[in-house]
C-alpha cells in the first residue's frame, strides 16, 4: 500500500510513559541495517507495561524490521533497545525469549512436519518441563480448534489453523511482551475477527502486545496507542482513538478519500 509523504508538521514527539512507571519496552533512536540497507533511521517508540502498541503503515515501512529488531533477530548498529529497564541491543534472541519476549512472525513460520502438539512443546522449551502440558492445555483454552487437531502435522492445517498455531506457540514461553506480525494476513473475515477478539483476550489476561498489521482499521480497533512509520521514521503517533480519526491516516492507511 503507498502513501503520500508525510510532511513534519504531522509528526508528533512519542507519548511519555504512564507517570512513575517505566516502559517495558523503549526503542531510543534505533538505526538497523540490512548489510548496507538503512532500514530503521533513528526510531524511538515505548511500550507500556499492559497496552496493545501497533506500528502500522506501508509496506517497506520498516514494521516488521522494528520487531526484528526488538526480538534480537536484527541489532541495531546505533540506539538502544531496552526491555525491562535493561539495554538489550545485543542480547541474542534465544535469551530474549528467556526474558519475556514472544514473536509470532509474518508467514507463521509453524514447523510443517511437525504435530501441533510438539509445534508447542517446542515453543515451550525455555519452561520447566513440568509446567509444559499446563502451557498446553492454557493455549488449547485460548484456541479450541487446536485441541481438535492436536495431533495432526501443522503443515496441514489451514491457514486460520496456522496461525493460531504460530501465536499459540509464542504464548506458550508465557512472554511478557508478544510481538505479532501481520496476524490476519491471508484469512478469510471470519478469521480475521477471531484473531482479533483472541489479541483483545490475550491483553485482558496481562500480556502486552506490539503489533503489526496491514488491516490498520481493526489494529486500531484493538490497541492502545499508535506509531505510523514510513520509511524507517515515524512520523506520527498519538492514541488510536486519535489516529483513526486524523486526516492522513485516514486516506494513506484506512482507505477513505
């Protein structure tokens, strides 16, 4: 999806944390690279400890990178990325996991040959071992559908099927923060809603989300607060309720005239 640039005087300084609480998530002027791509120049968004964060905006915006980023896929070669109060710019992503972060990536990533039973024990491997089929039975009360398939490989899932797969996975490391990538992507409208309503039940029961999505009507619907990004900056970000209300928002990313 284009859309027109967006000039400086709609730019807006990022939303301070909730007084007397720090961010669970900082990015402080995070520049990353693809080799000697600039993808990300200078972004600086907070995540605050129980909201729903989305970035939203083109494709090519740097959204996905950002999570990249956040996770430890990425590292920036400038700025900070700080979770919990601690600067984990170059933590490798396995101890990210071990510290709170879940990712469930664009393209859902599910190991295909694998059952949706051990798909999430192996989201489970950072968890004792005994606490693992609890893990399991807490995804499958979130999921249903995925304790009817329990043990059918994940390959052969449908696409909705899947992606509960890939978010239920990312739960099952009981993350603090849950990154999800583009959740609705491929779904039919059926699916896309109870993607959403399962995000809405995912935040209520304490996890923190930061989300990308190319529907940016019902990512708006769901979260908190906001950042538009375009070509690796942001460039605007304030309160849903406010971004789905602004002028430029509303034609670049909603679709209206």
């Amino acid at each position: 999806m284009s859309a027109e640039p967006m000039t400086s005087s709609t730019a807006a300084p990022a939303p301070t944390a909730v007084a007397g609480r720090a961010p669970l998530l900082k990015l402080d002027n995070v520049h990353t690279y693809y080799g000697q791509i600039h993808a990300l120049k200078g972004v600086s968004i907070e995540v605050n400890q129980g909201e729903v964060v989305t970035l939203i905006g083109a494709n090519g915006a740097g959204k996905t990178t950002t999570l990249k980023t956040v996770c430890g896929l990425l590292h920036p070669r400038q700025g900070t990325v700080s979770f919990d109060g601690k600067d984990v710019s170059k933590t490798a992503a396995h101890d990210l996991v071990k510290a709170g972060i879940g990712h469930a990536p664009e393209g859902r990533r599910i190991f295909s040959r694998l059952t949706v039973l051990e798909n999430l024990q192996m989201g489970g491997y950072t968890r004792p071992a005994v606490e693992i089929d609890q893990d399991v039975d807490r995804v499958m009360n979130l999921f249903p559908r995925l304790r009817e398939r329990i043990h059918q490989q994940g390959g052969t899932l449908s696409g909705g099927e899947q992606q509960m797969l890939a978010i239920g996975r990312a739960m099952m490391a009981r993350p603090r923060l849950l990154l999800l990538d583009e959740p609705s992507l491929g779904l039919a409208p059926i699916l896309i809603q109870l993607v959403f309503e399962t995000i809405k039940e995912i935040n209520a029961a304490g996890t923190t989300v930061l989300l990308v999505e190319q529907n940016a009507l019902q990512a708006l619907n769901v979260a908190h607060r906001g950042y538009v990004l375009q070509t690796g900056n942001v460039v605007l970000t304030g309160a849903a309720s406010a971004l789905r209300e602004d002028e430029t928002v509303r034609k670049a990313y909603l679709g209206e005239i």
